[in-house]
C-alpha cells in the first residue's frame, strides 16, 4: 500500500476500534484526517530525516505511527494494553515494519534503549502529542542529551516558564498548522 492507502485504512480501523474503545474523543472521528493526522504529520516539516523516533504515549498512535507512514523508524510506548493492541493491529495490518511497539511506561522504557544505544542517542528523537506537561517531559529525559518535537497547547508558554525552574533547554515554538498550538521543538543537554 501506498502512503494514502495506508492513511485511509488507518482510519477505517481507528474507526472500527473506537466502537469497543475510547480511542480518541468521538467528536474527532468525522475529522481523523485533518484532527489527527494533518496535525501528527506536520512534525514533518521540522523533523530531521535520519532520526530514528521515540513517540512518548502514543495512544492511537499520534504521532508516531502517522510518521512511521511517512516514513521514519518510530518505536511508540503505550502503558495501557487495549491500546496496545490496537497499534498492533495497525502496524500488522500496515505492514509498518518500521514501526516497533513497546508495552510499558516511559520511565520503564528509557534507562535500558539509552544505556543500549548510548553511542547512538544523537540519532533517536523524542515525540509526543497530548502526553504530559512539558516539566514531566523533561523529568523522564533528565540526564540525556536529546531533542525533542511535541505538539503542545496554546498553554505551552506557561509549561515552559515552570520548566525553566528546573532545567536548562533551548526551544523554538512553530504555530500548528491545523489548531491555535505550537509545534515545541527543545534541545536538552539532559
């Protein structure tokens, strides 16, 4: 399949899923298209080619999987089983062999792939889309040297200030192209 192909049955399953599962909220499987994937595959036109990606509490899949389409080696970290499932279900019936499914939680997840890949850590980003204030963010990459790309809220500036409290960053704000948010770009020396 194709890039477009692969969108449409993405969303055909999203919607079948989300008759048995709280997914993403009701009200956006009308819009999946421009509500979840346009927003998940702007980080395109900021992300770097050559990074392998790690997508921070990818639920549905936003927006890891929608870049794994696009093309980048993605690997989602996803607490909870059904969801799970659910991204299991999309990267077989994908085919995204460039898709990797991690079944725990991030802070579980992080000290054995960096300790694995440390020589490696310039080349892995992490994602995130509707996750966790930035400051927690932060608090589960302290100690290492990363970028990181997230859709954030317009309350972003405010996230910012309060992990400016704790931790040294850089970052730059790119406006959404699809919502009132920010495409947060920040270089953390750990």
């Amino acid at each position: 399949m194709n890039s477009k192909e692969n969108f449409e049955r993405y969303a055909e399953i999203l919607r079948e899923w989300s008759q048995k599962m709280n997914l993403v909220a009701p009200s956006t499987l009308n819009d999946i298209e421009q509500r979840h994937f346009a927003d998940s595959a702007q980080l395109a036109t900021v992300l770097p080619k050559d990074v392998k990606i790690i997508d921070f509490g990818s639920g549905a899949g936003f927006p890891g999987v929608v870049l794994a389409i696009l093309g980048w080696r993605v690997t989602c970290i996803e607490s909870i089983g059904k969801k799970v499932a659910f991204l299991d279900a999309v990267r077989t019936e994908l085919k995204l062999e460039n898709l990797t499914i991690y079944h725990g939680r991030v802070e579980n997840f992080l000290p054995a792939f960096f300790a694995k890949n440390a020589k490696k850590a310039g080349n892995f980003v992490v994602t995130a889309r509707a996750f966790a204030p930035l400051v927690k963010i932060l608090n589960y990459v302290k100690g290492i040297k990363c970028r990181l790309f997230l859709l954030k809220g317009r309350e972003i500036e405010n996230e910012i200030a309060i992990a400016e409290q704790k931790y040294k960053f850089t970052y730059e704000l790119v406006p959404s192209k699809t919502g009132d948010g920010f495409m947060t770009i920040i270089n953390f020396n750990g």
